[in-house]
C-alpha cells in the first residue's frame, strides 16, 4: 500500500462516518449532534407571539394614559358681557364704555361717573350706576352754555360716540338733560330730553 493510500483511507472513513451521522439526524435516527444550528420549528410561532403580547401591553398601556388625560369640550370660555335694561323692558349690553371707565365726581350724596367734559365745560356727560351689574343706568347731560340747542346737539353727539349706541337706543335708555340755573333760569330743574326723543323740550 503506498503511503497516499495510507493517508487517504482514514480520511475517506472519517467523512463516511460523518456522512452517517448526518443522514441519521435528518431522517429521525437517534443520533443527534450536541451543538445544532438548525432552526428549532416552533421558534417562529413564539416569537410572533411574544411580539404580539408585547404590542397589546403597549397598546393597553396607551389607551390608560389617554383615559386620564381631560376631554377638551371646547375653546377658551369668556364672562357673559353684563345687559343693561331699556325703559320699554327690552335689553342691550352694556356699553364698553361703562366698564371701562373709572373717573368720578361726587356731588352731595351721589358718586357719578364721568362720560365726557365737566363741570367747567360747555355740557357735562357722566351716569350713575343703580346696582353693581349695572343693569340699571341713569345718564345725565348737562348743559353749561349758551345757546341751549346748539349745545344740547353737541352734548348728544358726545354721548351718542362715547356709547357707542343709536339715537333709538338712547331714547329707551333713562337720560336726562338739565341746565343750572345760573345758565338759563327759564328751563332750570326740568327734564329738557334729547332733542331726537318724544319728551324733548324745543330749545332756542
């Protein structure tokens, strides 16, 4: 026997038997390798259910976070703006103008507050407040110089602007117009009215 043959006959044994070994695994034999890479068949099925158990607890875990946040039922909630109401029982909301304002001058028991000019103007415009929901308003306008009509009419423009309402609404509001004494004596301690009302006194 050369000395390749020698070599060669262990080998081609080795792989015989290895050869063996394999077919036997694969065909169900008894011999089995220690160490296998061959993928274990149930290896899937428990992977994608432990993803899928993970996914649920996620999911779960989600919708509780949810639960707990509060139900946005809408935009920002501003105050109701305060009604004011007219002599005929209608209502309006309150001028802008009346919550806004904060000047005041006292005379006797009575705090007015003001509208436009002043006692030492040509007319005074302020109200007075019957409650502190100011439904309830008395508008003064005081004449302070002659003539009377021509400055009535810039009394009620005054008015009519700082209102911001229309000749109908002011004449359902309680206004009242007067003139002092030292003024003009003839039309003193009398409701003159707004010249575009029903109850205004014709000036001269």
């Amino acid at each position: 026997m050369t000395p390749i043959k020698r070599i060669l006959q262990p080998a081609l044994l080795v792989l015989f038997l290895v050869a063996i070994a394999v077919d036997l695994y694969f065909s169900g034999g008894r011999l089995r390798p220690v160490l296998s890479l061959r993928p274990i068949p149930n290896a899937v099925p428990l992977i994608v259910l432990s993803s899928a158990a993970s996914e649920n607890r996620s999911t779960s875990a989600i919708n509780h976070k949810l639960a707990e946040v509060p139900a946005v039922t809408g935009g920002p909630t501003t105050a109701a703006r305060p009604q004011l109401t007219l002599t005929d029982g209608s209502t309006m909301p309150v001028p802008k103008f009346i919550l806004d304002t904060e000047t005041t001058t006292t005379l006797g028991p009575s705090v007015f507050r003001d509208i436009a000019g002043g006692q030492q103007s040509s007319y005074w415009l302020s109200y007075l407040p019957h409650n502190r929901e100011n439904s309830r308003i008395s508008f003064n306008v005081v004449i302070n110089a002659v003539p009377l009509a021509t400055t009535r009419l810039e009394a009620e423009h005054a008015l009519r602007t700082q209102l911001g309402v229309t000749n109908q609404q002011l004449c359902k509001m309680e206004v009242s117009v007067s003139v002092f004494r030292w003024v003009d004596e003839r039309y003193s301690d009398r409701n003159l009215g707004l010249s575009f009302c029903n109850n205004a006194v014709p000036l001269r």
